[in-house]
C-alpha cells in the first residue's frame, strides 16, 4: 500500500521540500544572502543568485558546502572562517551564518506548514510499522519538525548538527543517509529514501539503498530520475493505494 519494494522496513525522508514546504523558505534565505554579497562585491551590475543556482549548487547541501559551491561556480574563493563567524563576515561560515540568521526570520514569520500528502504519508506509513527517519542538511532540522508537529513521526533525525559533530561528508555523499539507516538499526538495502534534491537522490543511490523516490516540487523529473530515483512523484500521496 506504501508504493514500496516488499523488503523495505524503513523509511529516511529529507525534510525540506519532502516534508514541508520550507524549502521555498531556504530559496528565499540563499537569494537573499547572495545577492547582498555580490551587490557589495560587484556593485549594481551583479549578476543576481537565480533558481538554477539554487539546484545546482546549493539545494541538499550542508550550508558551509553549498556557500562554497556556489561561489566556486562564480569564481569566488574565501578563507573558511569558524563556525561561530558573525552573520555577514567575508568567509564561508560568515556568508552561511547571514543565510541561517534571514531563514529563522523567515520562519518565525511566516511560520512552517507541513504538505498535506506527505502527513497523509507519514500517517499510513506509522500505521503500517515502518521505522521512520528523517535526514537533512539544515541544522535546523529539529525546530522545523517542531514548528510543523511533524516530530511524533520521528524515531531518528539526522541533521546539520549531526553530519558537522560526526564529521560527515554531505549529500551527495551517502554518509548522512547511512547514519539514518544505522540510527533505525536497519541496512541499506533495507531502506527507502525520500528526496526532492539532485544532490540527495545522488546520495540515495550512492549508498545502496534499496529504493529512491524523488519527489518533483521543482519541474525536474527527468532530471531526478536521472539522478539515480527509482520512482518519481509530485507528492507522496500518489504512492498510497487508493
């Protein structure tokens, strides 16, 4: 009933754009942040951080690796900085601090709604006994599941704070999707991945698991498919039976 190969047990979803709609939130943080930089770098000739870039260079990434990535694709290299760098200073963590600081904004403003189909999901599949865990990028990973009343669902959460304490490599390396399957005691193989991210459904199908669905809220099904997904749809939903 779950759309789901017979031998999967459980069940890894990113959050944003899988869960909630708070990837629209992050797209809007990233734009903003960029665009102040290269206005103060560039001048009012810039040329403005668009939805392709977002997809490309960010979106899926741990938030130090898609400052970075980004500004490599422009030709811009600046020094790591430290974690604790205030928002808005000229490094990696710098730039990245100023994009987590608009994203809370964001949030406590326009609050965190989770999409309909995707609790319909989650509802059917704690019913139906799979072990569920979500796996993200965002360090915010625990405030977002509150805010939305999403946490019930969540027997184990890898996040930003996780793959930066254990030292992992970020999707689309494999690394925090293993830790999930590691934290719900099951394997690869055993396991389903939830993805709307390029760089996430790579790291699906980098780390074995037994099934990738990637899930369409950008008009990129050819590509996720591409990308390694077994299946793709535009809301969870459509993977329960009628």
């Amino acid at each position: 009933m779950m759309g789901l190969p017979d031998a999967i047990k459980a069940l890894l979803f990113d959050l944003d754009g899988v869960l909630t709609g708070t990837a629209e939130l992050h797209r809007q943080a990233w734009k903003r942040t960029f665009d102040d930089f290269l206005t103060h770098r560039d001048g009012p000739g810039f040329r403005p951080f668009t939805d392709r870039d977002y997809l490309d260079h960010v979106d899926g990434r741990p938030r130090a690796d898609g400052v970075r990535t980004f500004l490599e694709s422009r030709g811009i290299h600046l020094p790591e900085g430290n974690p604790d760098d205030p928002p808005g200073e000229g490094t990696i963590n710098g730039v990245g601090n100023r994009k987590n600081e608009l994203l809370l904004s964001i949030i406590q403003n326009e609050g965190v709604r989770p999409y309909p189909g995707s609790r319909r999901y989650l509802e059917a599949a704690r019913d139906a006994g799979f072990k569920i865990g979500v796996v993200t990028s965002s360090a915010n990973g625990a405030a977002v599941l509150e805010a939305a009343d999403l946490t019930q669902f969540v027997e184990a959460r890898v996040d930003g704070l996780t793959i930066t304490s254990q030292g992992l490599r970020g999707k689309p390396a494999p690394d925090s999707f293993l830790a999930g399957a590691k934290a719900l005691g099951v394997s690869p193989a055993e396991a389903a991945v939830f993805e709307d991210a390029l760089s996430g459904v790579q790291a699906g199908r980098a780390g074995n698991f037994g099934f990738v669905v990637g899930v369409d809220r950008a008009n990129q099904a050819d590509a996720l498919r591409e990308h390694g997904a077994d299946a793709v749809v535009e809301d969870l939903a459509e993977l329960l039976e009628p």
